[in-house]
C-alpha cells in the first residue's frame, strides 16, 4: 500500500514509520524543515513539506494514496504541565479541526483508508470489569476528552463517504525513546511519583513497538474502533509499584483521594477511572498481539534500553 502519515516525526509516528515499511508499504509522512525531513528519510520513507492547515495542499499531499493515517499530537512536557487545561489547547486543535482537514482532504482524494489515533481514556469508569469497544463513553466534561471523542467522529464521518475509517484507541504509551518514559523514572526516583488514595482502579498501558506494530495492521482492517493496549491492564497501585521496582526506587507515597485534583489537575478526572481495557477486537481481525503483554515485562525492558545517564 502506499500510506500518507500525518504525525511521522512524533515518538509513534517515528515507529510505526518503521512497522509499516518493515510490514511493505510504501511510506510518505508530513515533515516541515530539514531536520525533521532528514529523520524522516532515514527511517526509510519520503518526507512530504506539507502544511497541515492547509487543505489544497493536505490534498495534492496524500493524492495517490491508499491510506491516510493521522498520529498529530502535542502532548504536553514537561509531565506536569498536563495538569492544565491550556497545555492541551494545541493536542486538542489537532485532534478535532486538524483532523477534519485531513479527512475532508482524503475523501476529495478519494483516499479508501483513514486511521485516526485515539486514547482509551474516553472509557467510562468500568470498575473491575472488562472494556470493550461497546463499553460507554464518558468525556467527563473536559475538554482533553471531547477533543478524543469529536476527533473520532471524522473517522466515522469518512465512513458514511464511502470509505474505510478506522479509529485505533490507544493506552497509555510507554517505551525507551518516550520523554514522558524518562521523565516517570526520575519522578519515580525523586519520590514526586505518587499514589492517590487505594491504587484500585485499573489502567491500560501499550509499549510503543507494539502501538506502532498495531498502526501497521489495522491498514487491512475492516472499518470501525479498536482498542490497542496490552493484556494484562493492571491497578494504578500496581502499575507504580511496578515502575518503582524497574527504576530501583522507593515505593511511591500515598496522597489522600482528596488531593488529587491538586496532584494530577484536569488530568485527574480521568486518571481515576478504572479502565481495564480489553485488546481482543484488533486481534482477532488483523493478527496483532502486543510483543509486550505487560508493564511487569515492559519497564524492566525500558529500563535495560534507556540512556546510561538513566539507568
């Protein structure tokens, strides 16, 4: 297939570049000024000079195309800034009208494929039962989630055009090239990591590899929403204990419920839900399976692959 990825550059975009070539597909990603263009070349695909806000050229961009796939993003850094409604103003933008540029783009194009990144966050709080891609969504009312859930919209949008739209809904990224990866450790280490209250709710997680791998098989997927994370979700408790182990730090301290809006901010109304997302869909129509079935396997695997300034 021949692919246009929108986002090539970011931490997924740069490895599912990666996955998609290694899958055959012939690869083209958005790439502004040299730098990013030089990178995008030497993970094996050809950079586009494209702006995204610009719907003539997203169109003359992606022409020929046999799928477009959307992984913009901005996530905001340092960690701490999630906490505020305005780091997310870009990530949001890009998730609804950025998105429905490159959608309208694609269907002039008469392009046959869409994927749109999208987050499991949208998930209503399921407690300890498993979350499907039927399980009620829930944006909580902030703006971080309904950005998600309106963005996820033009893949169904591109649908009812006559297309194929494919809305992979990812857990919560982590891997060695990640900047939020490091940054969890040394929180970790520096004992600014915290639990709020029981740690009982459950939280989905993917290794990057295997969310880029995920990017690569739902090219021949039928269209609709998948979820992409990996086997074993696990409690908010353990999933820290489990990044205290691998970084060889203390046991993360316990803040009362109460504190954590101030703790987490905006991101709190989501982090306290229990999502204890099932990946079954994706596999069962493409094949795909997380290589990494398990924070327990993955942050020890992060950890040996991290930077010696790290370890």
């Amino acid at each position: 297939m021949q692919v246009f990825v929108a986002g090539g550059t970011g931490v997924v975009g740069r490895a599912a570049l990666q996955a998609m070539i290694e899958a055959g597909h012939r690869v083209r990603s958005s790439a502004r000024g040299q730098e990013k263009a030089g990178l995008v070349r030497r993970l094996g695909a050809a950079p586009v000079d494209v702006d995204l806000d610009d719907g003539a050229g997203l169109r003359q961009a992606i022409a020929g195309s046999d799928a477009v796939v959307r992984l913009t993003t901005k996530i905001p850094q340092p960690m701490l800034k999630m906490r505020s409604p305005a780091a997310w103003r870009e990530t949001n933008r890009l998730r609804t009208a950025g998105a429905r540029r490159l959608v309208d783009a694609a269907i002039a194009a008469r392009v046959p494929a869409y994927i749109h990144e999208s987050i499991t966050f949208v998930y209503a709080d399921g407690g300890d039962q498993w979350l499907d891609e039927d399980a009620r969504v829930d944006d909580g009312g902030t703006e971080i989630l309904r950005a998600a859930v309106e963005g996820e919209r033009e893949a169904a949008r591109f649908s009812d055009a006559g297309g194929r739209g494919i809305v992979l809904r990812f857990g919560a990224f982590y891997g060695p090239d990640a900047p939020s990866t490091a940054e969890t450790v040394a929180m970790a280490r520096r004992r600014i990591l915290v639990q709020i209250g029981p740690g009982s709710s459950y939280f989905s997680s993917v290794y990057v590899s295997d969310a880029a791998r995920a990017v690569a098989a739902a090219l021949g997927a039928p269209a609709g929403i998948y979820n992409v994370c990996d086997d074993t979700p696990v409690t908010f408790a353990e999933y820290l204990d489990t990044v205290a182990m691998a970084a060889r730090a203390p046991r993360p301290r316990r803040l009362p419920v109460v504190l954590g809006p101030l703790v987490f901010g905006v991101a709190w109304k989501y982090l306290a839900r229990s999502q204890r997302v099932s990946n079954g869909r994706l596999k069962s129509v493409s094949g795909w399976a997380p290589a990494v079935g398990s924070v327990a396997d993955g942050w020890p695997m992060v950890l040996s692959r991290l930077g010696p300034e790290h370890r």
